[in-house]
C-alpha cells in the first residue's frame, strides 16, 4: 500500500505544480547539528540570533516532532526568464533577488503544502483506514530544508550551500511535509560540483570562507535583508547596486541550463520590481513603502532597511543626479538611513 502510495503522491505532487519530490526520514541528517554548531561557535549567524535559539531543532528534525516517520521534501521552480545579472550594468537601478520580484513565495508554497497534505490525509484513510497526521513547513520553522531535500534525492548542497540539481537548476523554493505515515524513501543525491567554483569566485564580498561554508556576515543577501543598523563601511562599496538580497551566486551556476520553468505565474516580477529606479525607492516613507510592496517578501525589511540600502546604492551608482535625494535625509529620524545618505553624499 505504501508503494502505491507513493507513486500517487508523485502524481499529486506535480499536478500542484512541484517541479520535484521525494521523501527520507526526519532522522536522515545526522550532519546537520555538527555543522550548525560548527556554524554558531563561529559567528557567522550575525545578527541572526533566531538560529541558536532554536538550534535544537533545526540541528535534528526528529526532535522538532518526534511522532514523524516521514518527510516528504517538494521543491517549486522559481526560474527567472530574464537575465538575473543584467542588472549589474544598470547601476542607476536597484537589484531585488529574483525570489522577491514577485508574490511572497511563503503564502503560495503553503497553501499548495496543505492541500497536498490533506490529500495524503484523505488517500491514506481510503486504504488502509490509518489515522494519519500532518505538518507542513516553508521556511520559516527550525527546519533544515536543503539537508532533508538532498537526503530525498531531490538535488544537493553546492558549494554555494544552496540546494541544485542537475534537472532542477537552484531557481526552487522547498517545502516539507512532515507526517506519522511511513512511506519508502528515496536515495539521498550526491554532489556533482566537481572542480567548478564559480559561485565562489563571483561573490563581490567573499562570503565563503571554504567550498561548502557561508559567512553570512558578509553576505549581501544577510547585509540587505536580516542586518540591523549601518553596514560595516568596508562593506558598502562591494554592495554595488544590490537592495534586496543578492543572486550572484545562483545566477552563474552551470547547472541552471538545466532550470525546470516556473509553474506559477505570479513569482514573474511585479510592475516596479524588475530593476526600480533608485530615484523612485529612496524617497518612500512607512506608508508608500508598505503599499509598494504589500504581498512581497520586500515588504519584512521595512522602510528604513530598504532606504538604507538604496542609499548604499546611490552612494556606489557614481550618478551625481541622485546626490541631493540622498542630501535630503542626512537628518533621517532612521540613524542608519541618516548615515548611509551622509556615506552616499561623499561617496558622490
């Protein structure tokens, strides 16, 4: 019953768009907590302290809930149609990270997670009677997603520590649907990197320390996005005109030649969100930044993060034209969007 289970589960799994699935076990990433703590110890969480509080957790799933037998691991292609890197030629407009350009991916891979999940609810106690129960999670949980994911077969951890495969490219949002029904599992994917380091020697700020390791501290996805307060000076010009994460790394990967499309229409990038001018973003206030990105990832950083970030923008475009919207808040009642317009004025 299992079996046949399973194969309908992968039917399921398609119809709702996944570009891939597979299961393991919640106890199949051993790894995991030595790597985490490694990690921790180092500081290369930053400002991040959400990690260690629920390190437990994260560092093996089995503890998150012990009652699981199964993890049925999805991933949903996000593939750009555009050129991701184009925007490094444009440094009068801001980058935002190919995942945020659209719809916020967490509402739509969830409503998607609980409808398969009911449906596995529903299959189960048509043959075999078996109570089954459920838990989806996208992103936000003390799940380690991209281990389970390789352990499912579903691709590896690059060297970038992203998740790639070689159908799926590294354009996926994962998901994992945890339940107490034993299903069988897949071969976990070994790693196909080879010698290539592209998505090392890409990196404008040198964030990995190691094949394999990140230093979120000098990530640019960490700086504009989950980093509190003024950007380490040294940092700011390698920024370049990145406002909202970073795409570097994913974007020169080889294997995304073979990036299955994206399936849902509405992670194509809104109207404004595809390389906005730096002129139109750095005078938001609270209001017009939260009606320009509602529904958006964008919109967690709030106002004061993004214009900071914007100003760092400003201050490495070398456009003089932008030089007094960046004068006009050196008095910011935000002190890191006051100093970032006073870095971006002497910058210009």
């Amino acid at each position: 019953m299992a079996t046949a289970l399973k194969q309908k589960l992968l039917a399921q799994a398609e119809a709702e768009g996944f570009s891939a699935c597979g299961i393991c076990r919640p106890d199949a990433v051993p790894e995991v907590k030595g790597r985490l703590a490694e990690f921790l110890a180092a500081g290369r969480h930053g400002q991040m302290g959400w990690l260690e509080r629920r390190a437990e957790w994260r560092g093996d799933p089995a503890v998150l809930w012990p009652e699981a037998r199964s993890v049925i691991m999805l991933a949903e292609s996000y593939a750009p149609e555009s050129d991701p890197m184009a925007g490094l030629l444009t440094p009068e407009r801001g980058m935002i990270s190919v995942y945020a350009q659209g719809a916020d991916y967490h509402d739509l891979v969830k409503k998607r997670l609980k409808r398969l999940a009911r449906w596995l609810i529903a299959e189960a106690g048509e043959h075999g009677g078996e109570t089954v129960e459920v838990k989806v999670f996208v992103d936000t949980a003390p799940v380690p997603e991209k281990a389970l994911a390789q352990a499912a077969g579903l691709g590896w951890q690059g060297k970038h520590s992203n998740l790639l495969g070689r159908e799926l490219g590294n354009w996926v949002f994962l998901g994992a649907v945890f339940t107490t029904l034993e299903l069988p599992v897949d071969a976990p994917e070994v790693d196909h990197c080879g010698s290539c380091r592209r998505c090392q020697d890409i990196c404008p700020t040198a964030a990995f320390p190691a094949p394999y390791q990140l230093d979120a501290r000098r990530c640019i996805s960490y700086l504009t996005i989950e980093h509190k307060g003024p950007v380490d000076v040294a940092l700011r010009p390698l920024l370049g005109n990145h406002i909202y994460g970073c795409d570097d790394c994913l974007a020169i990967c080889p294997w995304n030649k073979f990036a299955v499309a994206a399936h849902e229409l509405r992670y194509r990038p809104r109207e404004g969100n595809l390389l906005p001018k730096l002129a139109d973003l750095v005078g938001l206030d609270d209001a017009g930044f939260r009606a320009r990105f509602a529904g958006s990832p964008v919109k967690r950083i709030g106002r004061d993060r993004m214009v900071r970030n914007v100003l760092y923008a400003i201050g490495n475009s070398g456009d003089a034209a932008l030089k007094p919207a960046a004068q006009r808040l050196c008095e910011d009642p935000d002190p890191a969007v006051a100093d970032a317009a006073r870095w971006a004025v002497a910058r210009l």
